[in-house]
C-alpha cells in the first residue's frame, strides 16, 4: 500500500497527471471510504454522495496534503468530516436526537441486505445508539480496524481518550444487544 501512495501523492503533485493520480487514488480508496462513511450514515444513496464530496474535496485540496503524513489518515479525516456534516444536517431535520436517532435505526433495518443476519442489524441498530465520539471510534476500530495511534491523527483525539470511547461504545453495544434479544 505504501508503495501505491507514494504513486498517487507523485501523480496528484504533478501538473497534468492529476486525474491519472485521482483515479488510482479512487480505485484504492474507494471502497475502504464507502463502506466507513456507510456505516455512520447507514444510507447507501447518502453514502454515495458523502463519497463523491470527499473525492471532490481531496482533489481541490490536495496541495494541503503534509508529505510526510500517512495518505489514508488524511482520507479518512475528510470522509468523516464530511459524513459528519450530513449527520449535522439529517439532525437539523429531526425534532429531537431521539428522532435522529430512530430515524438511523429505521435506515439500518431498510437498507439490511436481504441476507444479512438479524445480529448483524442489531449490531447496526446498536451503533446508531451510540454518542457522535463514540460511533466514530467504535465503527473505525471495529470494522477497519484503524490502529489507535492512527485514529488520533483522524479524530484529533488522545489514545487513552480513543480507548476509553471505544470501550464504553462496547459496552453499550454489548447491553443493547441483551436487552432486545429475545431469550
């Protein structure tokens, strides 16, 4: 992986070829970004569009990138950012966090693969619970498994503060998933 950053920093550095760099840049990341910004917008179509906003925005932006900072820390941070702000304004359209809140359950369980298991969707549902910090840590940790000191460059948060979020992301999970599972 690091050999094909090195790649697209030269191909997005360089006048000319920055499309070249942007579409390898999309062939790598893509997928990756798509599926973390998925899981805190739930919305395929919403994730969609949060995807091509990050793509957008890192190639306007590119000249912002530091040389000596890891490739993915910096797409991960505009993708959560950006996921981040559709959550903002989803928020903004509810009366309540209780209704944004219920509103994103209700996503998990219309957007579930047809095939999914129901644990799966508890688990979906479980996350959508969780505060904003929270979600963002556990979703990173659990599904990409982002290293902590990695997340502290993404989050902009101390690793005993990642730790402690995660761990009580975990438990939460862990009591949602018992309380609304039938014995």
């Amino acid at each position: 992986m690091k050999q094909k950053d090195e790649e697209i920093i030269r191909l997005m550095s360089g006048d000319g070829i920055r499309e070249k760099g942007l579409k390898l840049l999309m062939d790598t990341y893509q997928s990756r970004l798509y599926w973390h910004i998925r899981r805190l917008l739930v919305d395929h179509s919403l994730a969609q569009d949060v995807l091509q906003d990050t793509f957008i925005k890192v190639y306007q932006n590119f000249h912002r990138f530091r040389q000596g900072s890891a490739l993915y820390t910096w797409l991960y941070r505009i993708a959560t950012n950006e996921a981040l702000q559709q959550l903002q304004q989803m928020k903004k359209m509810q009366k309540t966090d209780q209704d944004a809140e219920f509103y994103l359950q209700n996503q998990v369980a219309q957007n579930a693969e047809h095939d999914a298991d129901e644990i799966q969707i508890l688990l979906q549902k479980a996350i959508q619970t969780l505060p904003e910090k929270q979600k963002l840590v556990f979703t990173m940790r659990y599904y990409d498994e982002i290293p902590y000191e990695d997340l502290s460059k993404i989050l902009d948060m101390s690793v005993n503060t990642l730790k402690t979020n995660y761990h009580y992301a975990r438990q939460k999970i862990e009591d949602f998933i018992k309380n609304n599972t039938e014995n």
